[in-house]
C-alpha cells in the first residue's frame, strides 16, 4: 500500500471519490439489496413474535421482548425494529396493521385520589393552590412536567366529579 500510495495511487473507489451520482446509485442499490436479504433471512425468528406484540405494545417493548434476536452484535432497538418492519410492509411482506400507532396509555387514577383528597379537606383552595401542593408531593403532570398549571388541576378535577370521587 504504500507502494501504491508513493506511486500517486491511493485505494478506495475512484466514483464515489468524485461523486459519481451512478455510482452512488450503484452502491445505494447493492447496500439496499443485501439490507433486504438480511432482513428475509432472519425474518422468521422474529417476525411471528412481532404479529403477536404488535400494535398493542409500542415499538421500544417489542423491541426489548426480541431481544438479541436480531444479528447478534446488533440487538433491536425501536428504531431499528420499525424500520425493518416497515420495510416488509412497503413490500408486501407483512401486514399493514403491525405499523398502527400503540394506543395511548391510560392515565394512573393516583393522582384523581389525591386532588380528590386535597380539595376535599378543604373545598376553597384554588386551582394554583392545589398546583403548588402537587408540586411539593413531587407528583409529576400528565406529560411528565413537574411545573403544574392550573387547566391541568381544573381538567383533573373535573375527571374526579365524573368519576364521583368527589
């Protein structure tokens, strides 16, 4: 090689050096072609498993419950999963339903006791007073902020009457 490199020639494709946008292409297509065979290759070890989670669980459970079922020195991510599975549905190789949005999770009802509980041993305190109190309790909002705005406590309030908590 270094021969070569004092001989003024160096390795690596002369193309893509310049940027050839065919052999770009080229390269693009034989990398697309093998990502494809992989994924045919091993599909049947973990696709069943992905009809069965899918789209109940969101892609990061899937995911982990393959676990190292993927090449082994590269793991599933969520990424990784829902791009491959992706793929097979834009082929045909998989049904459209397993790339449906996971529903939502339900929100915990601790938190509807607690505001229940607050506003109930004393009915005058305010939206901001009750905000301040669930931020001392470190409880966190709907959204995971630890910063509550008084539309969140009036909306979970509100969810407490439907309920009849309160």
């Amino acid at each position: 090689m270094r021969a070569a490199k004092a001989r003024g020639r160096v390795g690596g494709n002369p193309a893509l050096k310049r940027r050839d946008p065919e052999a770009i292409a080229q390269l693009s297509a034989i990398r697309d072609r093998q990502y494809m065979a992989d994924l045919l290759a091993g599909m049947e070890a973990w696709l069943p498993k992905v009809r069965v989670l899918r789209p109940a669980n969101s892609w990061s459970k899937v995911a982990k419950s393959l676990g190292r079922l993927g090449s082994p020195d590269q793991p599933w991510t969520a990424d990784r999963l829902s791009r491959a599975v992706r793929r097979l549905v834009a082929e045909g190789l998989a049904e459209p339903v397993l790339i449906e949005p996971a529903p939502r999770k339900p929100p915990k009802d601790d938190i509807l006791l607690v505001i229940a509980g607050i506003k109930g041993a004393d009915p005058d305190l305010s939206l901001r007073t009750i905000a301040a109190r669930l931020e001392d309790l470190r409880f966190r909002t709907p959204r995971g902020g630890t910063t509550w705005s008084a539309s969140s406590v009036k909306n979970l309030l509100d969810r407490t009457k439907q309920q009849g908590l309160m």
